[in-house]
C-alpha cells in the first residue's frame, strides 16, 4: 500500500482528502529515537495493544482525580500501580479521559479499543500513518504518524485543515441543492460531472425532513359545484 498514490487507499476518504493528508506528511523528522529508549514526555503513541491509556508525566493531565489503587502490567513483565486519572484536551475534537497516570513509564499511550469506545471513532492504520474519524459524521479528527514502527499523534492542524476543506465543499453542495428546490440525492449527483466537484452528496436537509413529514389527510368536502369556478380553492398566506 502506497501512500504516494493518486486514489485513496482508505475507502472512507476520498481522493482530495487523501492527497491533503499526503501533503500533510510531507516534512517527517523528529529527534525520538525508540530503539534506544528515548521518548519525548509530551508526544502521545497510539497503541493497539494496551487496554487503557496510559500516561508517565502528570502534568499534562488535567481534571487530576484519585482512584483505588489499579495494577498496571508493563511489556518487560513488571507490575506498577496507579492511583490517579485524568484527561488530556488534544483539541475541540479529541478529547482523551480516564487516563491511567503512571509515574515511572517514560512515555504517554494511547489505547485504540478505549478511544474507540469513548469517541465512537474507528482508527485506520496505513504503513507510515493512521487516521482518527468520527464514526458517524466521518470528519477527522486526529491522525498519527509512523515511526520506526510506533504511531505518534500529531498535531492537529492538519486535521483541522481537512475539516475546513470539507466544510467549504459542503457548504457549495448544500448550496446547490437548495437553488435547485431541494432535489434528491440521486438528481444532485448528475451534476457531478458537470460541475466540477467531487462526492456530491446531499448533508441532511431539515427543509427535506420536514416536507416529508406525514400530514393529516383533508375531510371529505360536502361542496359540489357544476360549472366552471364556482368552487375555487387556494392557499391563503
């Protein structure tokens, strides 16, 4: 899987996200070395392994609450206690709770299977990237960069970008649809091809939702007319 490629590998972005991503990542460096044991305190790995997450310097958590003491078990065999949790604000999107504190690990992680849960997120994972998307909205909402085989959380700007981008596309096709009297999904992708816009789907219209609403049916009408405009109906305003 190449993540220079021009179409998306990921089915649930489409082409112009997936290159926006790929420009996000265009200047990787960083002076983290994990082979030998060296990890920024502050930078957060995504870790598909551990059940909670995880973090080594308290003062990055907020909201700081004590707990009964919990065992922790380290991937060299040994078991830590913690006694405090708390939460990390990554951005308006990502927000990071029940953190486990744990003073002596010397790195913060994340745990796939809580964020899952708590964010009703899924992650995807490429070779050298991995993305956070909402499950229902399928905005971005983090992301996370491959090194040496782990998957640091970026910063998101990047995300917030991509969230823009989107916005403004949906901003011209909620436009569209409302210019052209609120048609279907299906007349709005026609012009697709004529347009010059991508994945034109219809957001969800509340002028749509409320047209289609049932209504009470009208009373049988007693009035009987024989010529021409005896009866007139119409609408008053």
């Amino acid at each position: 899987m190449k993540t220079g490629a021009k179409d998306s590998p990921l089915p649930s972005f489409t082409t112009e996200q997936w290159q926006v991503l790929i420009s996000a990542f265009g200047n990787l460096s960083s002076s983290i070395d994990p082979m030998a044991g060296k990890f920024d305190t502050d930078v957060w790995i995504i870790d598909t392994g551990v059940t909670n997450h995880i973090c080594g310097n308290l003062t990055l958590l907020s909201q700081i609450k004590h707990i009964e003491s919990y065992s922790v078990g380290l991937p060299d065999g040994q078991m830590v206690i913690a006694s405090k949790v708390g939460c990390v604000i990554v951005s308006d999107r990502l927000i990071l709770e029940h953190i486990l504190c744990v003073p002596k690990l010397n790195c913060n992680l994340i745990s796939v299977s809580q964020l899952c849960v708590q964010l009703d997120c899924f992650v995807l994972f490429t070779h050298n990237m991995c993305v956070i998307q909402d499950r229902l909205s399928r905005k971005l909402i983090g992301m996370g960069e491959g090194r040496n085989g782990l998957f640091y959380l970026r910063d998101d700007s990047f995300a917030r970008a991509l969230t823009v981008k989107d916005e403004s596309h949906n901003k011209v096709v909620d436009l569209w649809h409302q210019r052209l009297g609120h048609p279907s999904s299906q007349v709005i992708e026609k012009l697709a091809p004529m347009s010059g816009l991508k994945n034109f789907g219809v957001l969800p219209c509340d002028v749509c939702f409320r047209a289609r609403q049932t209504r009470t049916s009208f009373p049988n009408s007693s009035s009987r007319s024989s010529g021409i405009f005896e009866l007139i109906h119409c609408d008053l305003w």
